[in-house]
C-alpha cells in the first residue's frame, strides 16, 4: 500500500473496498440524505467507474453495483435507508432516490462478554436472526401476504451491531442440528398459550397443529391464514369415519377437491423453489465481512487499546502454532491499513474510518483509535434486537437443543441479558418438537429426587382432565420432547385419602404376561402435580429408558387410518407401519403406545385422512375437534 505527500496511507482498488467507502461517505454525511449522483461522485471507486453518471449505461452499471454493496453492508446489519426526493425530475437529471444511514431513534446498548459467552451467544444470535416476527406489534397491512414466502427474511435485522460488541462471533461453530432444526422451520405463527403468546417457528400447517394440540387450550392468534388451515383441519376431522367399515372415501369427493386446491402454508410444493439451505447462513468470513466486524468493535472501543494477537485471535480465530500467529496478526495489520487510507482526490471521501496511534502500533503492536467519522452510532445492540436475542438465549437455556454445559452457560447470559430488557419486552419463542422444560419438570423432578409419589391432574387424548397416583421414575427427552416414566404399582405406599387416583389397569403386558405397571406421559399434558408422602416403602424397579420404548410399543393400541392419497409424505415417516393399497389412497397400520399422540397426529393430518380406527380413538379425535373447535369460537 502506497503512501501520499502527507504520509498518509493511500486508497487502492484492489482491496475491493465499495462496501466501505460507501459506509464511510454516508456516516459522514449523516443525518443528510445522499442522492446517487452524490454518493458516485464521493466514492473513488464509483467515480473512477462511472464518471458523471452521462449516460444510461453508466447509470445502471453504478446502480447494479451500489444495490450489491448496499446489500452486502445490510448482510452486516448496517441498514441503508431509501426515499423518494421532494423534487425530482427525468428531463432535469435527477435522481429519483436518496440515501442515509438506517440508524433508529433508540440508542444502542453495549454489553460485555466473556468467552465462554461466545458458542451459547453465536447460537442465540442464529435462532434470533432466523426468527421474523418482531417483539413489537405488527402493523396493519391491507395487502395480503403470501404465505407461501420463507420466514426467514433475506437481510438480518437493521443496524444489529452484536460483532461490535462481540467480536469473533462468527467464528463460532454452531451445533448441526440446531443449524437444522432453524433452518427447517421457515414460517411462524403467533400462538396463545395459557395467556401468554408465543412466536411459533414450524415448517408447515401440519406441524403447527401438532404444536397446538399438544398444547391443550392453545389457540392460533395469527396469521389468519394458519388459523384458517388449522380450522380445515379441525373440521375435516369431525367427519372421519370408521376405518374398518370404510373403502377408503372418507370424504367425499367436493369436500376432497376442495382440500386439495387450498394452498396450505409450508407445503414442500410451495416452498420447493424458495427452500434454499443456506447452511451457517450469518456466520461469514470473507475479508470486506471481517473489516466491517474490525471497523464497528473499533468503532465501539475509541480510545482504547488492543494487541494485535488478542485481535486476530477475536476476528479470524485461535491459532494453533507461532506462525499461525504471525500470519494471522499480518492480516489483521494490513485490515487497519485499509480501514485508514484516504482517496488519492482530496475532494472525494475515501474510506478513512480512524485516526490510529502509530508509533503505539508499530512500538508495541497495540491498536488505539479515535475519530470514526461518527461510526460509533451503529456500535452496540438495538433494544428491540435485544429483546430478542434475550428471549432466544432463555430458549436454548431450557430446550433440549444445546449440551447440557452450554445450557448452564447460557442461563447464566440470560440473567445478565434481561437485566437490560424492558420488563414485559421479551417475547417467547418455540420451536416446534423441540419443548422447552414444562412447568411440570421442576415438580416431577423433585419427586424423582425425594422418591415421593405424585399427585398428578393431565391432560388426555380428547383433551379431558384425568388424575392419578404415580411414583415418577425417570425424565427423558425423545425427539426433542420431555417425556417422565411413572410406575403406577405402589401398592400401601399410597395414603388412604389418596387410594382413589391409583391405577386400577390389569390389562396384561404383552412383554412379560403381567400387568401393566408403567405409564409413559409427556411433561406437557400434567396439568397440576404435588407432591405426596409414601405412608410405605414403593420398589420401583429399574427401566432403561429403551425398555420404556418397547414397553409402550408392545402394549400400544393396533390403529388403522385410511389417507385420500398415495405416498404422503407424513405416513412414510412413521416408523414401524405397514402400509397396503386402500382406494385411491393407502391403509396405514400401526402400534400407538399413546393414545393422545394418536389424536393429534390425525388431525394435524386431516386433509389427507378420511377414515380412522378403532372407534374408541376415532371417537376420542371428533371430540378434541370439536372442543378445539369450540374453544377458537369463545375466543
């Protein structure tokens, strides 16, 4: 890199430095809107381009190029801003759009981490970065929205600011199948639950209505077009027949007709064009990436100073050898060269960012810098992205998606984050088959700990409040679900006010020919639990949690459902079915170890299921339709 007659480091090209030089002509010009003839003649590398902007090929080539620096810079998180001028005219020559930073009325917040902060906050900071819906209201729209459009929107959040408070965030490794489980969860729903409303992320209609009717009393608040799908469900499973008396028209033909031509949120059809994996879609690397992270931290820390190493290990990653070192502290030398040269013309802005202390710099390999050209405005996290971030961080804190050291670490970020929220302002958020720890865990827990016994009121298949006396053995998590393991045998241990809540059941375990003993019960479905004192000792034995799976496979309930079409996706994903030809669609046979797992499966299902058996759960389905049904019309 060339120096001028002042001794100032000079501009070249080669850097590829647009997204800068159009970052640091609009900080110091802000708050004044810029128009495009502005911004190209301030810009070396616009200028030296595209001159005047004379003709309309030289327009459109600086158009194409700003619109792709100006994309690459809201990537970052640096918003910038558009308006319709009050004037402007075609035969006049000017421009019909103006330019400013997108900064916000709020002023950023500025936290510190540690590093053991880092994996827990590159992980929350994906999951809040992937999540559409803002903390804030929504406002009116009177055009309809597709719903047919991914969730996860195509540029972060404006004005983010987290690298520059956190550098070397986007060197953290994130967990595959959190990476997963986000990236296939592209729409989301507002849902009620127990008063509280929850930002759903969940990949179709179908598996929205799982999350809600293993919610009992949840409702869908909007969109109106999932509210609308879940109805149909709702509806179509009221008119299931009985599966052994049926041919396999369980609907008839309008009402089949009129299912099929309703485009339904999330279906791989839909979204098939626009389901691009985007992998670790905000963690990047590239150099104009890390000089932007570089400017905004030093942008954040003015006046205060750094090692070379201790910055090459934040923004490029830890070394693994001395010349490793080196290397890596050249690159993060040769970034603050670029982020402080200036423009061969005088009269064009260039892209100086700092004034560095150099003699500091090169004596000791310190950086200290100052004068960021107004910069520090976009250092720091907006409120209403921390609200989000802190509501992600409590998330992973309790669902089963990070290990368990980071869900430790990530509790303790949550207390601190919230610290800095406005109370009421954290929005909840879920995904959907992947639970947060019920309000039941902490109870159920306890009990496992003290060897008590539980009074427990929960929720059946058709939605309906049952209570019983049980000796909780165990929690466990399948597929992203909490599930306990209650023995249901313990005999005098149970007082004698309490001997009317004790299992009754002698149906025969297949298993071993005795009675059943065990019951397998999701966390969510208990409603109320208390804790009881044995009056005598319970013997629970020992059940690994894979004799618990065989166990409820072997004493599940033979179920037949009959679908409208042939291979649905959504049947070829249950394990352990027998599927043979039924009509036009297929007859599904399979072992239900949970009746209400049963329920819901159907009617998430319902468009393309017509009959259903046995008539016990049938029965139990068009009763949860309807009280579900009911419950949406008193709302």
């Amino acid at each position: 890199m060339a120096e001028g007659t002042s001794g100032r480091r000079r501009f070249s090209d080669k850097w590829g430095k647009h997204e800068l030089d159009v970052l640091a002509v609009l900080s110091s010009a802000f708050p004044q809107w810029l128009t495009s003839r502005q911004i190209a003649q301030r810009v070396k590398a616009y200028a030296d381009s595209y001159g005047e902007l004379a003709d309309q090929a030289a327009k459109a080539a600086f158009a194409k190029q700003f619109q792709r620096d100006r994309a690459k810079l809201a990537a970052m998180g640096i918003a910038i801003e558009s308006r319709q001028p009050e004037y402007s005219s075609k035969s006049e020559g000017q421009d019909f759009a103006s330019y400013r930073l997108q900064l916000g009325d709020e002023p950023r917040i500025r936290l510190m981490f540690e590093p053991e902060d880092m994996p827990v906050l590159a992980a929350a900071n994906y999951l809040a970065r992937s999540m559409s819906i803002s903390s804030e209201p929504e406002p009116q729209v009177t055009q309809h929205a597709s719903r047919t459009t991914p969730r996860v929107p195509q540029t972060p959040i404006p004005g983010l600011g987290l690298d520059s408070i956190a550098p070397g965030l986007g060197t953290q490794p994130i967990p595959d199948t959190l990476v997963k489980v986000i990236d296939s969860r592209r729409f989301a729903a507002t849902v009620d639950v127990d008063g509280e409303h929850l930002n759903v992320a969940y990949t179709d209609s179908d598996d929205l209505a799982m999350f809600v009717l293993d919610h009992p009393g949840a409702t869908i608040v909007s969109p109106q077009e999932a509210v609308d799908a879940y109805h149909r469900r709702l509806n179509a499973a009221k008119a299931f027949v009985l599966a052994n008396k049926s041919n396999g028209q369980g609907m008839d033909a309008d009402a089949s007709a009129s299912a099929a031509e309703v485009s339904e949120p999330g279906d791989p059809e839909s979204i098939k064009a626009q389901n691009k994996k985007n992998g670790s879609a905000f963690q990047t690397g590239s150099e104009v990436d890390r000089r932007l992270r570089l400017m905004l931290f030093l942008s954040a820390h003015l006046g205060e100073e750094f090692s070379m190493a201790e910055l090459a290990e934040r923004f490029i990653g830890k070394t693994k050898s001395d010349d490793e070192l080196r290397k890596f502290v050249n690159i993060i030398h040769k970034d603050i060269n670029t982020l402080t040269t200036v423009s061969d013309d005088g009269e064009m802005a260039g892209s100086q960012f700092f004034d560095i202390d150099w003699p500091l710099l090169d004596a000791e390999g310190i950086v200290s810098a100052t004068n960021s050209l107004g910069l520090e405005r976009l250092a720091g996290i907006s409120p209403q992205y921390l609200s989000m971030l802190t509501a992600s961080v409590s998330y992973l804190a309790h669902s089963p998606l990070l290990p368990d050291e980071q869900r430790s670490q990530a509790q303790s970020l949550y207390e601190r984050l919230r610290k800095h929220v406005t109370p009421g302002q954290t929005p909840w958020l879920s995904l959907t088959g992947y639970e947060m720890e019920p309000r039941s865990f902490s109870v159920v827990k306890r009990a496992i700990n003290t060897s008590s016994l539980l009074d427990m009121q929960y929720t059946d298949g058709a939605g309906r409040l049952r209570r019983r006396l049980v000796a909780p053995a165990k929690i466990y998590i399948d597929e992203g679900v909490y599930y306990a393991a209650l023995y249901t045998d313990i005999g005098d241990a149970a007082p004698e006010d309490k001997q009317a809540y004790v299992s009754k059941d002698k149906t025969i375990d297949k298993a071993n020919g005795k009675p059943r003993t065990w019951q397998v019960l999701r966390l969510a479905r208990i409603e109320k639990a208390e804790i009881v004192k044995p009056i005598g000792p319970v013997d629970v034995p020992n059940m690994p949690v894979g004799e618990l799976r065989k166990w409820s496979f072997d004493n599940g309930t033979e179920a037949v459902f009959i679908t409208d079409q042939h291979d649905l996706p959504f049947v070829k994903a249950l394990p352990g079915a027998t599927i043979e030809p039924c009509g036009a669609g297929e007859k599904v046979h399979l072992i239900v170890s949970s009746d209400s797992w049963f329920v819901a499966f159907c009617i998430a299902h319902a468009r393309h299921i017509t009959a259903v058996a046995p008539e016990t759960l049938r029965t139990m389905i068009v009763a949860r339709a309807e009280r579900e049904l009911s419950i949406s019309a008193d709302k």
